[in-house]
C-alpha cells in the first residue's frame, strides 16, 4: 500500500494525531501530521539513489507544541504573512484581528491554522499501477475566530506523483465576504535536514521585482526592481554570495525574508457561482540546485508571489529528527503566496473574498537530480 496510517503522540488534552505516509514506486515517500496539516518529512534520492529526509520536522508531536517550533511544515491562515496593525477593510466596515505580534498580526494569529488538528482522509492509496497517493486534509474556521469574519471551510489535497513530486492544492470558501491567502511553511535543505549549511544552494526565482519593507519587515506598499540588489535571482546563484549584503533591506530582514512578485498571470478569484471555471495557470516561480548531493527542486505555482526566507530567526536549540540541531539560515522556505499586508494595499494582487468566491491555488516542489 501506498498510503499508510500511524499514531503520531496526543495532544495535552488527549486528542490523537495520525501520521500519513505516502510512498512512490520509486520509493520517495512524504510524511503528513493532522496537527497543523503538515509536511513532516519529504525523503527523496540523490544523484546515487540515496533516499535522504530534506525537510525539518520532529519526531513526534511533542516537538510540534514545544516553543522552538518556527511552523516547521505547517499550514498557514487563514491569512499568511503580515497584516500591519492587524487590522483592514473590508467591503467599507474596520475589521480587527488579533496582534499575536503586537501591535501587528502575524501568520493568521495565536490559534492559527498551524496549531489546529485538521481532518485527514485517503482519497487515492496509490494501489492500482500508475496511481498517485493522495490524502486530503479538511479544517473548519468558525466566524469570528481571530478577528476573522466569516465560517470558512478550507480543504488542502497533498498527491505525490510517480515522478518525485508532492503536490499541494488549497481550496477555501467562506459564508461571509474575509481574507483568504493560504500557505505552507516547510523548511527545505536540499542536502539533508540535519545539514545546517544552505549557503552552497543555488537558487533562481522568476521574479523581476520584490514588494519593500521596513524596518519591522511589514510591506511599504512600493514594489521595487531586485536589479541591482542583493535580491537580484533571475539567473541560478548561491544564496551565501550576497545574504550578508550591505543594503537596508538586507540589514531589515537579516537575510532573505521577502516577497518576491512573479512573471506571469495574477490569479484571480474563481466565483463560487462558477465552479467549473478553468484553472489559473500554473508557472515556474523557483528553481533550487544542492551540488553535493545533485538533487534539484523545481517549485511551481498558481499564486503571484513567493516569500523566499532562509531561516534568520531560527531559535536556538531547536532539536529536530534523529536530535538535528537546527541553526539560524541552515535551511530555507519557499512560502507560495499573495503579497504580505495585501489587505491593506490597493496595488496588490486582491486576498478579499466574497461569500461563495472560492480561493484556490496550487503549489507543485519538484524533485529530480542533476
């Protein structure tokens, strides 16, 4: 079977938390926790066929409820990234959420989408020849919950494919008009989770520009080209050659920590009207190449932005699987996304939704070996 069911430990209240394991032909497996419907482990070969774990995670649930846990793997909402003041308009009426980064609201709030046990289901268990393991993962988001108006339904389908790569499809409607804009938080390397080194990565991303910050890194509204700057991917290079780049965004975020603004089509909402709209395109947004080990992941998406993030305010003695020590940038994120703060700036990509509009986007990490 390729799909398969485990006790992942109990929360302090007793309730369970499963682990799924979905497992290809070629052996690459994915483990996925109900707590915070998260990407515990991605185990894929090098160029020797090696089978090695390439994202950070424990072993068991109680590392996930301990305070050096940065979300490792979980999803975000129901609003990912910043909101400034933790507040926005909505449709003429000031909603308030909870400043959970005082005075500011931070990855959807205290009780977000990452601490809560999600709803888990097999919808393919890879059985038949040729079929892709698939787990659906389900949450219910009450009106009111954080500052948030609106009942909200959110599903998140995780397939990994024949061919090396898990795929993530979010899909989320509420009864009220809210903001909606769903991510995953994993954090990659590409050499092993227990490496603590990223800076021999190369990385590319499809973007000719990023959205600004300032100092407490909260979007300024301005959209600025990366030519010239330590942001400058458009062609493959170390994420070591510039991260300690003399240039105020650098010196704001203490690494990378930016929204970059992809090529391409801005998705648009799909009414909920018309549920057999076609899909938005699905582009390139990140290409990421470890040389050691040859493994190469390519990340696709349906979103208009990428927060790219390498880890700088990793805490200090987070242990991870097998007792990894994680370290400040010894690993990285490619967070698919609307911009940050997007609410609260007219020039960026809509995150609004209205009763019956559905979100939906989708998010490929590609894995193969050069």
């Amino acid at each position: 079977m390729s799909v398969m069911k485990f006790a992942f430990g109990e929360m302090p209240d007793g309730q369970s938390i499963e682990r799924y394991r979905l497992r290809n032909a070629n052996g690459c497996q994915v483990g996925l926790i109900t707590f915070g419907a998260a990407i515990q482990s991605f185990e894929v070969p090098d160029r020797f066929g090696q089978l090695k774990d390439i994202v950070l995670g424990y072993k068991d649930i109680n590392g996930y409820l301990g305070p050096t846990n940065p979300r490792h793997g979980a999803t975000i909402g129901r609003v990912a990234n910043r909101v400034r003041n933790g507040r926005f308009n909505l449709n003429g009426q000031i909603i308030e959420l909870s400043k959970n980064k005082d005075p500011h609201h931070m990855h959807g709030g205290f009780i977000s989408f990452d601490k809560r046990i999600w709803t888990a289901e097999i919808i393919r268990d890879g059985e038949d020849l040729g079929e892709d393991p698939c787990v659906r993962f389900s949450l219910f988001s009450a009106d009111g919950e954080e500052g948030y108006p609106g009942n909200l339904q959110v599903s998140l389908t995780y397939t990994l494919t024949q061919d090396n790569a898990l795929r993530l499809d979010y899909e989320a409607v509420a009864d009220q008009a809210t903001a909606i804009n769903l991510t995953n938080h994993v954090y990659f390397n590409l050499a092993g989770h227990e490496r603590s080194d990223i800076n021999g990565h190369i990385v590319q991303i499809e973007a000719d520009a990023f959205t600004v910050i300032d100092a407490n890194c909260y979007p300024t509204g301005e959209i600025r080209p990366v030519e010239g700057t330590a942001l400058d991917f458009r062609t493959p290079r170390p994420i070591g050659f510039a991260i300690d780049a003399d240039e105020e965004q650098m010196h704001f975020a203490k690494g990378y920590d930016f929204n970059y603004v992809l090529r391409g089509e801005e998705p648009r909402i799909v009414s909920g009207a018309n549920p057999t709209a076609p899909a938005r395109t699905l582009k390139r947004c990140a290409v990421v190449y470890e040389p050691v080990s040859g493994r190469k992941m390519t990340v696709e998406t349906t979103s208009p932005g990428v927060q790219f993030y390498t880890a700088n305010n990793m805490k200090p003695g987070d242990i991870g699987k097998g007792g990894a020590t994680y370290l400040t940038r010894g690993s990285y994120c490619l967070e698919t996304q609307h911009f940050p703060d997007a609410v609260n700036h007219t020039n960026f990509p809509n995150a609004i939704y209205q009763a019956g509009d559905v979100f939906r986007e989708t998010t490929i990490y590609r894995l193969a070996v050069e």
